[in-house]
C-alpha cells in the first residue's frame, strides 16, 4: 500500500492568514440569479430537442 506524504499545511493550517466571509453584494446576486434563469431556460431548450429528436430516429 503506498504512503501518502502530507506538508505540515495540512495538519496546522496556514499561518498569518485571516479568515473572512464572503459578502454577497446585490450586484453579485443579480447576476446568480441572472445565469439561473438562462441555465434553465437552457436546460428545458435542450430537453425539448432532446425529445423531439427522438422523433426523428424513429424511437
């Protein structure tokens, strides 16, 4: 079985680093909300082609 060798980051974390949150702006939210409607408006896109291909192979 091989040996997985680790740096000490792993195991102590990483020193003289602060911690943050991230801080979701309106703009940055706009935007999510944005590519959410054009990923589904996609998504239904390709089902129905989908579907209406199968039409065409004769399935």
């Amino acid at each position: 079985m091989a040996k997985l060798f680790l740096r000490d980051a792993c195991y102590d974390g990483i020193k003289n680093v602060e911690e943050r949150k991230m801080q979701n702006k309106p703009q940055h939210e706009a935007l999510v909300k944005e590519a959410n409607k054009r990923i589904e408006k996609n998504r239904i896109r390709y089902a129905t082609a989908y579907k209406n291909a199968g039409s065409y192979l004769g399935k």
